[in-house]
C-alpha cells in the first residue's frame, strides 16, 4: 500500500449501516478518500455526513450492484471525480433480506443461476472496473465479503451456499493469480449477525421468528479491522468471523 498522504481513493460497493460503513470509517481513517455505492440513494446524505463528521472525505454514487451498467456507470463517475482506484471493498447485502432461501435438496437451476449472476458477477465486474489500473500502477487492494457458506456446508442455504463457494474460490484463486504483482485480493468470511446492518436490524424487530440467532453478534468494527488488516498484511488471503461454533 502507498503511504497515507499519497494514498488513492477507496470504493465500498454496498455501502450499508453495519459492515459497509464500519469498512468505510477505517479506509477513511487511513487516508482514502472513499466512495460509497449502494442501491439506497435516500441514506447517502446521512453517509456522507456521518464520515464527514469523522474527518473522512466521501461521495456516494446510487447503483444496484446487480445492474452491471449502473455498477460500470458508477466506477466511472467515481474515477472521474476521484482518481484511479486504488482499494476496492465488494460486500453488498441480499437483495431481500427477509427472503428465505430454498434448502439445496430443492434447488434448481434458476435458482442457482439468480443467485451466481446476482452476488459473483457483479464482483467479477467490480474487479474488472480496477484491476487492469491497479495492475499497471503496481499497487492496489481488493476485499471481499463472503459467507460462511462457502466454506462449511449449509444445506438451508441452497443457491446462496452455491454462490457463496464461487466467490470465495475466485478470490481466492485470485488472490494466488496475483501474487508478486503488487495487488492483493483478500476475503472476509461471515458466519452470523453483523450488528448494525439491515438484516441484524430486521432480526431483531421480530423476537423469536428467527430462533436465537441474534443471541450472539460480530462487531462491524472488528471485522474492518481484520480487513485493514489483511490489506496491509498480506500474509493470509481470508479472514473467518463466526458465531455458529
């Protein structure tokens, strides 16, 4: 990484109250400038705000990261207002997160294919948006938020543990293709309730629906801690949070 007063801007795709925020606050802290992107244009102001107040230089660009125009329309706004990119943080949430997955002895094609095309495209898009920059200069970071799904079976989760495994295996596989070209690639594993964020929100507005799940939580702080981190450190390409044992 370049030292704090040279550093460039830093995207966090999926820019939400609990992990997004918290990754934001520490790039932020670190010397970035950060751009915030997320389908919810009507929380931005307050983003900006929130970060401003904290000595953190932000924008925010309205995008559904499943809409992989939007997502390229955004990253050009981005670089045009900021500079090249110089860390990326992919993290958006569930499109519906009260939406129950189908366990995978039902899964389908369809159902894999919305859920491979709405989580792993978007991030192999994000990352074709910088990568080539990042490789040129010779510096750059990329981060990566995954669950714990795609790591230790879940049979409940079907096509969301699918699209989980994908991910981490291509940031993963990533993470070995570049080595020795000065850009990490590096990934957040999650298993359990992030605080703070829309689904520990929703979780928590309906005692007892959702059985003891919100008994034990992880700290946003934390994780973007680890993130920071991993970013820096580059010695492991994952981190693993978890609160199911």
């Amino acid at each position: 990484m370049s030292t704090s007063s040279s550093r460039g801007p830093a995207v966090v795709v999926g820019a939400g109250p609990g992990l997004g925020m918290s990754v934001a606050r520490r790039l932020g802290r670190a010397g970035h400038t950060v751009a915030l992107v997320s389908r919810n244009a009507a929380r931005h102001p307050g983003y900006v705000a929130e970060l401003a107040a904290e000595g953190v230089r932000a924008s925010a660009h309205a995008a559904d990261a499943r809409d992989l125009g939007a997502l390229s329309a955004a990253f050009g706004a981005i670089t045009d207002r900021h500079g090249p990119v110089e860390v990326l943080y992919f993290g958006p949430g569930a499109a519906d997160p009260a939406a129950m997955p189908v366990p995978i002895t039902r899964a389908d094609v369809e159902g894999v294919r919305e859920a491979v095309e709405g989580w792993v495209y978007p991030a192999v898009a994000a990352v074709g948006e910088v990568l080539p920059g990042m490789l040129e200069r010779g510096r750059g970071g990329l981060l990566f938020a995954g669950g714990l799904s795609g790591a230790v079976p879940m049979p409940p989760l079907g096509a969301l543990a699918i699209s989980s495994a994908a991910l981490r295996g291509y940031v993963l596989t990533l993470n070995a293709g570049l080595a020795g070209t000065g850009v990490y690639a590096g990934l957040l594993t999650i298993g359990g309730l992030v605080e703070r964020g829309d689904i520990h929100r929703m979780i928590t507005s309906r005692p007892g629906t959702f059985g003891d799940l919100a008994a034990r939580t992880l700290d946003p702080d934390e994780i973007a801690e680890a993130a920071w981190g991993l970013l820096t450190k580059r010695d492991e390409p994952e981190a693993t949070f978890s609160t199911l044992g």
